[in-house]
C-alpha cells in the first residue's frame, strides 16, 4: 500500500510539475514576442495540454518498474525563436523559465510541507499529504537540475546555445536531434545523477533546509 500510495503520489507530482514548467516556457514566451504556444492553447496548467502518451506516461512506468528510476518528459511547448523580439538573448529567458519555475515548487511544497508538520498524527489524509509534499519538494528539485544540464534539447543546452557566439551555438545546437537520448544514457549510467544533479540537489536541499529547518524531517537524502 505505501508502494502504491508513493506511485500515486509522485504522477501528480510530476504531472503538475511538468505542466506549470511548459506553461511557464509559454508564458515567457509569448512575454518576448512568440503567441505560437497561445495560440494553439498551451500556455496553460491544464497537464492534458502537455501530457506525451509516450514520454509522461509509457517510459517513466517502464523505466520505473524495471530500474526503480523514473525518467520521462513532456509534449515540449512550441516557440518560434524566430518571432522573439531579439531572439539570441530571449530564448535564454524562455528556457530558463522551465527549470525557474520547477524552483518555485519545490519551494511552495517545502512550505506546504512545514505547514502541515504541525497536524501530523491527525490521519491517513494528513500523511499522504505530507508524503506528497517530501516527493513534490525533491521531484521538482532534480526536473530543475535535469534541466539545467547544458545539452540540447534540455533547458541548460538552450541557455548555452544563447550565450555561445554564432559558430558555436550553431555546432551545440546540431546536437538537439539524438540530445534526450544522449540524457537518457546519461542517466541510466549515473553519470548525469552523480556528477551533476546530485550535487546540484544536494546544495538547493541544503540551502531549503537552513530556511526551513523542519523540511529536514520531510527530505531524507536517498
């Protein structure tokens, strides 16, 4: 049953994780010029707009039950890179939006968290919940590190190819076609969890539990 109930808990975590970070690419964009993703309907928290059959559902459940790790993405939102007011220095802003907006979770579900430590003992809801906001805290943690990895078609290799000059950008960016594959395998491998989101969740854990000391009861490190 907690098997179940953590299962339960982590898809609408990630589900909602998922669909304010697309929604938040969207919001931005259409903020620097681009109404491609307004205009077809997916700047918004509705997770169906951004559900992949495939990458939300099929691959995190595959890999879940065969690994014990889940890795999955979302329908990405569309952006006209072209159609931004000054497109180099703007995409930068509309890819840093996702992983910006994943922080912001993670830290209103740390508070949730502190909130409802107080009622703990009042019931099976009350514990779910609590369950819920541990998971919501550090699930958006490691989308927000993910993200951030500086590799084509995450965030991170969005950014790079914004700050690198022209001839640069252009040979990062031909990467993009076989880049979440590239992830994949990193991550299978642990190459990408121990060298770069692990670090990088550990530092954000650290740093939310000197803000909110009791968040350490909610965070254990695994």
């Amino acid at each position: 049953m907690n098997s179940i109930a953590s299962i339960i808990q982590s898809l609408i975590v990630f589900v909602l994780a998922i669909a304010v970070h697309e929604a938040a690419h969207g919001y931005v964009a259409r903020h620097f010029g681009d109404n491609t993703a307004a205009a077809m309907g997916r700047v918004t928290l509705n997770p169906l707009k951004h559900i992949d059959p495939v990458g939300t559902v099929l691959l995190p459940l595959i890999l879940y039950f065969s690994t014990g790790f889940a890795f999955g993405y979302a329908k990405p939102v569309p952006v006209n890179f072209g159609r931004l007011r000054n497109p180099k220095r703007d995409m930068i802003w509309v890819a840093l939006a996702g992983p910006v907006s994943n922080l912001i979770q993670a830290l209103l579900w740390g508070i949730a968290g502190v909130l409802l430590l107080p009622l703990y003992g009042a019931g099976a809801m009350v514990h779910f919940f609590l369950g819920m906001c541990g998971i919501g805290t550090m699930v958006n943690l490691m989308l927000f590190a993910l993200n951030l990895f500086p590799l084509p078609p995450l965030d991170g290799g969005r950014v790079l190819v914004g700050l690198l000059p022209r001839n640069a950008a252009i040979a990062v960016s031909r990467i993009e076609p076989w880049g979440i594959w590239i992830a994949a395998a990193l991550l299978v491998t642990g190459v990408l969890g121990n060298l770069w989101m692990y670090p990088l969740v550990s530092a954000i854990r650290t740093l939310l539990i000197a803000l909110l000391p009791p968040l350490k009861i909610l965070l254990p490190w695994f």
